[in-house]
C-alpha cells in the first residue's frame, strides 16, 4: 500500500471526511496525491517520494519558490528574538510602511492570518463607515470560509446572508440592477481582482464595469472592496486594479504575501481609516512576527527581482506551447486569466473528463496541474521547468486525444 493511502486511512478515523476544504483531494481525480512531505524551489514531493513541477504553489501563497532563502532567514531572526509576545513587534509597522509605500490606494494595513479574515474586516470595516448593511457580491465568486461567505451554506442561516445582494461579474445590467436593490443601504460593492471563479473560464475586469464600480461606489458613499487574496502580489504589486486606474478603497491580501507564512492584511485609504479603527478585529497569532518578517522580505524581493515580469514571461511559454500542442491534435483548449495564473479548460468537457484526464498523465509525468482550479506561476520556476511541463502536458493531451478523438 502507498504511504498516501496508509496516511488517508488513518486520516479518516479522526478528522471527518479524510480531509476539510479545499484540499480535501477527493474532487480531483484518483492517482492525486493527498499529502506532501517536502517542498523547494517550484517542486513539491509527496509522501510517497514522488516529485512535481509544481503549478499551484500551494494554491496561491508560494510566489518566490518554496523555502526561498531570504524570506526564511528573515522569518528564523524575527522569530528567534521575538515570535507572539503582550504586543507586536516593530516589524509590524515596517511592513505597514512598506504596503503604504508599494500600494498606491493604501493610507494604513492591519494584518491578520487568512483571506477570509481580511474580505470578512472589509465587509465589517465598510458597514462601519456607513452605517449600512447592504454588500454587494458578483455571483459565483469566493471570498472565503465565514458564513457571510462560504460557498458550502451547511450549517449557516439565511440571516448570515441577509444583506447580501448578487450581480454577475463584468455585467453592467446587472450591478445596476443589485445597486437599485440595495438603494441607500449599501454599505459596500466587493469585487475580485478578475473573474477566477472555479469550474468556468476566467475573465479580466473591463476597463468599463471596473471604473462603473468605483463610479457607483462614489456616488452611493459607498466602499469598493477589492478583494485581492487570489492574485495579489502577481498581477502588479500596488493591487490587480492598479493597471486599470481603478482604486479600491479597501483590499483583502493574503496567499502570496507572506510566500507560505501565515499573513493576511486588509490595506485602505484614510476615508476608512476611523472605522478601521472602531471595529473589533483580532486574533490571538494575528502580530505573528516571524510571518511579518517573511512579509516584508518577500514584498521587497519582488520588487527587487521584478517577479510579477518572469511569471508573465514563463506563462506566455507555458500558455503558447500548451495552445500549439493542443492545436496540432485538432482538441479543443480554452486557457484563459492572466498568464501567470492559468486555466485550461477543454471543449465539450461538461463533466471534466478530458480535463481530468489530462492533468492526471501530466501528474504521472510529473508535472502538478490542476484541471478546473486556476493554477499559479512563481518566481522559482525556471524555463527548464516550462520545458519539461510542456513534455508532460503532450503526453496528457496525447492522452485526451486518444480517449476523445477530435471529430
Ligand atoms: N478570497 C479569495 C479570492 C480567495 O481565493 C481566497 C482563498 N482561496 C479567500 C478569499 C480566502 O482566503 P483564506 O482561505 O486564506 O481564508
């Protein structure tokens, strides 16, 4: 027996189901590993001594290679000298002042531990402000694990969501007719950084409906929340609406900021800084200083190595080469998103069988993708990685092929 499997048997016994949320396995398909034992560089081995190229770096937070010598030194000297203690260490100010510096929308941070902490403060933060309830929500997106939030409703009442109000992502109809339904009650719109919905293809913002967002936000009196815990940090370090001119006046970060150590921060401008301040929020790790640390050396190591550059480039070539394999075998490839976080998705694939069966040969050949998740880039992986990812993802859309012949 795999160790994989001894460890999933055992798993069962005490915590319920095997495994919780979203990397509970048993939705991708058999021959996907549950558990890992090491990690580095853009390579993740499982724990039965396998090795991937990895392109979903942990689902988001791996952005400059797992263990990445700089942020681990400056996470072991922080924590060594100060971890959790009656107060936060002064690495915490530095990195409000490195976010206030980097993010053109920011005038103040606060941080905490998860994306869900910090979409959920923005919520809270907003209806401060205003004094409203009403929060507007793009259908089928996911901005986190709270009640208010969580896609799975067991065990959430329909007053958890009363004050929710749904438009579709990128649909200016739609947002009118959710901004007329909240009427003077509208607290917030929140929107993600582009449309990463899972199962379905991605899509960017248009210019459009992004400055309609902040149009409407302003003359309701209302926040723009920018939840940006996805793709943080990849898109462009000042926030993802920054190449559009858009300003969020809060954002949710998280995933990448801390490239694996535990931090989320809710940044905003100085219209919300009074709420922010009225508003109970903690946590008993939230000044976690060794994930502060981390922070702030990889926020400046991004900027140092223009990393947002390199993951646009090696996604180009893995996008390209993927298009010209899948083309030559007449299948079917939708890959959409920005490059450094792709999706491909098939034609005629309602149920993911070509999908499924594509990312589990390219798993075999030891290439982790994901098929129907949005998949991430980081600075770590090389061209040498995108080389050998392209002679998996051939075998795997060989694969597809076969099964699925092209009519
Ligand atoms: N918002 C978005 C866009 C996310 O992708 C996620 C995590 N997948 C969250 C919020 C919640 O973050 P966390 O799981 O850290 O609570």
């Amino acid at each position: 027996m795999s160790r994989d499997k001894a460890i999933r048997a055992r798993a069962k016994a005490v915590i319920p189901g095997g495994m919780w949320g979203h990397m509970d396995v048993a939705a991708l398909p058999a021959g996907y590993p549950q558990f890992f034992a090491s990690a580095d560089g853009a390579r993740v081995r499982d724990v039965d001594g396998n090795e991937y190229i990895d392109f979903m770096c942990g689902y988001g937070p791996m952005i400059l290679g797992y263990n990445d010598p700089e942020v681990e030194a400056a996470f072991r000297l922080q924590h060594a000298a100060l971890e959790i203690a009656n107060g936060p260490a002064e690495v915490t100010v530095d990195l409000a002042e490195t976010l206030v510096e980097l993010i053109p929308a920011a005038d103040w941070a606060m941080f905490s531990k998860n994306g869900t902490d910090a979409t959920t403060a923005c919520v809270t933060i907003a209806r401060a402000q205003t004094g409203r309830s009403k929060i507007l929500v793009a259908n089928g997106a996911y901005h986190g694990a709270a009640p208010w939030c969580t896609p799975r409703p067991a065990g959430t009442t329909l007053e958890d969501r009363a004050h929710l109000i749904h438009y579709d992502y990128n649909d200016m109809e739609s947002l009118n007719r959710a901004m007329e339904r909240a009427g003077p009650d509208l607290a917030g719109i929140v929107t993600s950084a582009f449309r990463h919905d899972i199962r379905r293809d991605q899509e960017m913002p248009t210019p459009e409906f992004a400055r309609a967002m902040r149009r409407l936000a302003d003359a309701a009196g209302a926040a723009l929340i920018l939840d940006d815990v996805r793709a943080g940090f990849r898109i462009d370090l000042g926030g993802s609406w920054e190449p559009l001119g858009v300003r969020p006046d809060l954002s949710a970060w998280s995933k990448a900021l801390g490239n694996g150590h535990p931090i989320a921060a809710v940044t905003g401008n100085d219209r919300f800084r009074d709420a922010a301040r009225q508003v109970f929020v903690t946590g008993s790790f939230w000044c976690g200083a060794g994930a502060m640390a981390a922070a702030l050396a990889t926020v400046q190591k991004l900027r140092r190595i223009d990393a947002i550059r390199h993951m646009v480039r090696l996604g180009g070539m893995l996008r390209a080469g993927v298009q010209a394999q899948a083309d030559d075998l007449g299948l079917g490839l939708r890959q959409s998103g920005p490059p450094q976080m792709p999706l491909m998705l098939f034609d005629d694939d309602p149920d993911f069988a070509k999908g499924n069966l594509f990312a589990v040969t390219a798993l075999r050949h030891g290439v982790y993708l994901h098929p129907w998740h949005n998949m991430f880039l980081s600075a770590a992986h090389t061209e040498d990685d995108i080389e050998r990812a392209l002679v998996a993802t051939q075998q795997g859309l060989d694969a597809v092929a076969r099964q699925f012949p092209p009519t």
